[in-house]
C-alpha cells in the first residue's frame, strides 16, 4: 500500500485555528493542542455572552425607564406605565423608550402622562 501524506490537510486545518487564536498569549496561540482547546472555549464564551449582551442591555433599559418615571412624578410604577401604553397600543419598545427619556425628557412624560 502507497504512503499517504496529510502534510497538506492537517497544516491548512492548524493554521485555520492558529489563526483564530492569533491575539492569546504564550502557548494557547503557539501550540496546537492548546490552541484548539482555547479557540473552542472562546468561542463557547462569545456564544454564551451575545446573550447575556442582550439581556444586561435589556435591564438598562428598564431601569432607565423606571428612573423617568420616578422622576417626572408620576405615582405608579414601571409595570403599570408600560402595561398603560400597551392598552393604548403605543408599542414602542424599550429601547427607544430608554433614548427619549434620557434625550428629552418633556416628549417622556407627555408618552406616559396621555390617557
């Protein structure tokens, strides 16, 4: 049986994680075991945090909403603000609400003052 040479296939596949590990220090982008191993868990980390990049994002939202509302004075409290603009199908989501209540603060409290 003829030799089978992989030189060809197994480099362009180290250099492929090499690659991705380019920025890592010391052996987890010299070695490839290393290499692969770290490449893998990084990106298992980006996976997991785009997630968790939305989710905080969504809680600073809320919470700047909810410092707005107590701001501008009215009695009631985040749920029942947006639970008023949903019956009156203002569907504005909360990150444009985020933005006006930061940007203007008049234009807020006419949104949640309209019954």
């Amino acid at each position: 049986m003829t030799r089978t040479k992989r030189g060809y296939v197994a480099r362009r596949r180290r250099t492929k994680t090499r690659l991705a590990a380019l920025s890592f220090r010391g052996s987890h982008s010299k070695l490839t075991r290393s290499t692969s191993q770290q490449t893998m868990r990084a990106l298992a980390s980006a996976h997991r945090d785009r997630g968790r990049q939305k989710r905080n994002f969504r809680r600073l939202w809320i919470t700047r909403i909810n410092a707005a509302i107590r701001t501008i004075g009215i009695s009631y409290s985040y749920s029942k603000a947006i639970h008023d603009l949903y019956k009156r199908q203002l569907l504005l989501n909360r990150k444009i609400l985020s933005q006006i209540a930061i940007s203007n603060i008049n234009c807020f409290s006419m949104i949640s003052n309209k019954t």
